[in-house]
C-alpha cells in the first residue's frame, strides 16, 4: 500500500521544514503512481507521470526532499547531476546511464527484499559450515555421535554470538570485479557471472573474524537460493513503471549558449536527456527497458538561468513547476528544533562521546538563527548549509578541548550571551558589509 499524499507530506516534515508547495506536489505525484497501477492495463498505458521542476536558492531542501523520499518509497530511485552529462559526440558520460544506473538500482533494491526473504534459511547454513571450522580447528578426538552433537553446541553459540571475534580459516568464492569497458561509459563486463556460468567457481582462503565469515556466508547461500532470473524481471518492471530520476543542477545546462568553451555542450545535453524524459526504450546488461512511465523530478538554483532557458521541448516535459522559498529566522530556528536529527541535537550526541552534556537556551537559538538569516542576506544565500557554518565557529573550542572518556561529565549550556561572545568576528564582518559599495 502507498503512502496516501498527507502521509508523504508528514513524514517529510519530520526531517524538513518548510516547503509546503514542493512536498505536496511530490506527494501527489507518488500517489498518482500508485493510482495508475489500480487501473486496467489499456489505461495504464495512456497515463504518464507528470514530471516536476523544483526550484530555489541552494540549501533550502531540495535536494533533501530528494534523499528523504529514497528512503521512504521502496522503489527504485537515483539522484545525479545534470552536469556530469555531456552530449553525444564529447568525452564523458551520456545520458542514457542515468537509466542503467536506474536499472542498477532495481536490482539491488529487489536482490535485498529476495535475500531477506530467505535469510534465515542462509543463517542457518552459514552458522553449520563455521561450526564445522570451529570443531575441526579444535580438532578434539570423539565419536560421529559425540561429533554431531559438538556441532550442535557450536551452531547454538554461534547464533548467540559468543565466537563473534573468533579469527577462523574459510575458503570462499573469488568473485572477479566487473571491468568497465570505457571510463564513464556505464557499461562493463561482469567476469564473475562469465566463469560462474562457465561452472568455473573459484574459490580462495580467507583468515576472518566469525561475524566477518557469517556475513559473507550468508550472501553466498542466500545467492543459491535467489531466482536471479525472477529478480531481474522483477527488477526491470520497477525501474519501468515506479522508477524515479532525480536531476539535479538542471539550471547549469540550462541558458542561451553564446560562446565556446565548456558550455558548448549544454544544449546538446538538454537535447540527449529529451528522448529519455519524453520515453524511449535503453538497453541495459539486464535488458531493455522503456522510460515513458518513469518520474522525474528535476531541481535548480535558477540563479542566472530561467526555467524559460530550457529548450521549450524539455520544459513541455516538465508540466509541473514549484517554488522553493529562502530560509526565514522562524525557518531557521525551526530547523534547529523540530526534526529528528535536528542539529543543535547532533551536536549534542557527537560531544556527548567526550563527555560533554550540550544544551542550547530558547535566547541562544534564536540569536544563532537571527545571525544566520543576516549573513545570508548580507552576502551569498546559501540557506541551511549556513547553519554549519555558523555552529561550526560557535562550537569551535568546546570541540577543540574536549576529548578523553576519562573525564567526568561536564554540562555546558549555550545561551545568547555565549553566542554573541563566540561569534563576534562573524557578525562584525557583517556589519561592515553594508558599507562596502
């Protein structure tokens, strides 16, 4: 079952603050996903998803809108950027391996749900070939009877996790590494599924802990047991029909092109990645695989281009466009409370290792959101990557003299005063910035 619009919404408020506009707009579009896949199959044909331009200052959660979704939809998803691709014809990466990569993707999201599927199965064989080890290596003299029973006691203990650090002696497969046919070409030979093909499983000795050898076990047996041939069909009917792209840094290929030089290709960029939004069929080593019923989410600064700058084709593709606005003080100090891995409590828990008990006062935040709205607006609006900035300059020496478990806990509570003495140098530069013409 999908997350219904609100649900989307809701759980991207726990890790983003603000932009309404953009988070429902792409709630709606993941639920349009789901609502296509109720419908008949003639139906489903006709309906295309309704690709969406989020744009806004850097910093302000586009591109975390992005990484918070790939979490939360199981569905292939892959984010890059715009400006790794070059036209046909130049040295670099086409565009077409964004959807390979895609594909790449989907296998691996569909290899782990298969292999959870038959974990236990492979646990247990992982836990009898180590007791097995273990018994040899203590290679103590007893009956088949007394032997199988030692075996008995070892697999319990293993699971429990008592020879976890045990350095044992295994031999395992020695799977060659896939080697890429052109540097950037996306495209590669996989050596190891050759020779396994070929029967020609090779095998080498490895000294590792017990946890090492189980891990790597289990992969082995949960390999034997998956249906690779069921994983990759399943997989390419993902990528197909609930795959998400996300382009990010669109606005640089983005632009009237006037001169030569290393804008030359953009448009041409902009041309290649037409066909693919548009839907095209790309061969991938899986097989091949359409793109009309794949999303795609793309996102820009838009600081110096348009979304008008885009070839009208590419824009037409793009039906749906947001607005993502700068980071207010409210924002900001919204930011450095609500969400689940809000700042100021990282922070908190990384000088919690040294022993360091961190609290911020209501007085302190404001004043640290107050001076990060002003440095934004008084030079480069960079949004809530300022925050780092500025806590990395306010928490500068408590991070520096901290250190060693040996120390008893030390509370240390920041308020506005702290603020105002630690970052002095910051906001006199700020202050001096409005008379400089």
């Amino acid at each position: 079952m999908s997350l219904t619009p609100k649900q989307t919404v809701h759980e991207l408020n726990k890790y983003i603050i603000g932009q309404d506009e953009a988070k429902k707009a792409v709630a709606i579009a993941l639920r349009n996903r789901y609502r296509r896949s109720m419908l008949s199959p003639e139906l489903q044909d006709e309906i295309t998803p309704k690709n969406i331009i989020m744009r806004g200052p850097t910093g302000v959660g586009k591109t975390e809108i992005a990484r918070r979704l790939a979490k939360l939809v199981k569905a292939p998803f892959l984010k890059v950027e715009a400006t790794k691709y070059t036209e046909v014809g130049y040295v670099g990466r086409d565009v077409e391996s964004m959807v390979r990569d895609l594909a790449e993707c989907a296998i691996r999201l569909v290899k782990e749900e298969k292999t959870a599927e038959v974990s236990y199965k492979a646990a247990a064989v992982a836990e009898r070939r180590i007791a097995k080890v273990l018994a040899e290596a203590k290679k103590e003299e007893r009956g088949e009877t007394a032997k199988a029973v030692f075996e008995d006691k070892l697999v319990e203990e293993i699971h429990a996790g008592k020879y976890d650090n045990t350095t044992i002696e295994i031999e395992v497969e020695d799977v060659p590494k896939p080697l890429e046919l052109s540097p950037g070409s996306g495209a590669a030979i996989d050596l190891g599924s050759i020779f396994s093909g070929m029967g020609m499983h090779k095998k080498k000795k490895r000294k590792i802990t017990v946890r090492e050898a189980k891990i790597i076990i289990m992969a082995e047996e949960a390999d034997k047991l998956i249906d690779n041939d069921a994983v990759t069909a399943e997989a390419i009917k993902r990528a197909e029909n609930d795959g998400i792209i996300f382009i990010d840094e669109i606005d640089k290929i983005a632009g009237k092109e006037q001169r030569g030089g290393a804008d030359v290709s953009r448009e041409g960029v902009q041309r290649d990645i037409l066909p693919i939004v548009e839907g095209c069929t790309v061969m991938t080593k899986y097989g091949a695989i359409k793109t009309d019923y794949i999303l795609f989410i793309a996102a820009g600064a838009f600081h110096v281009s348009k979304v008008e700058d885009l070839i009208p084709e590419l824009q037409g593709r793009f039906p749906i466009q947001v607005d993502l606005k700068s980071l207010t003080k409210q924002d900001f100090i919204n930011i450095l409370t609500q969400p689940q891995n809000a700042i100021t409590s990282q922070y908190a828990q990384l000088l919690a290792v040294d022993n360091i008990d961190l609290t911020f006062t209501q007085d302190a935040i404001e004043k640290i959101a107050e001076i990060s709205e002003d440095i934004n607006n008084t030079s480069e609006d960079i949004g809530a990557r300022r925050l780092h900035t500025v806590m990395e300059y306010l928490l500068e020496d408590i991070s520096f003299n901290a250190g060693g478990n040996d120390y008893p806990v030390v509370k240390v509570e920041v308020n506005a005063k702290y603020v105002e003495e630690h970052l002095e140098n910051i906001t006199r530069n700020r202050d001096l910035k409005k008379y400089i013409l």
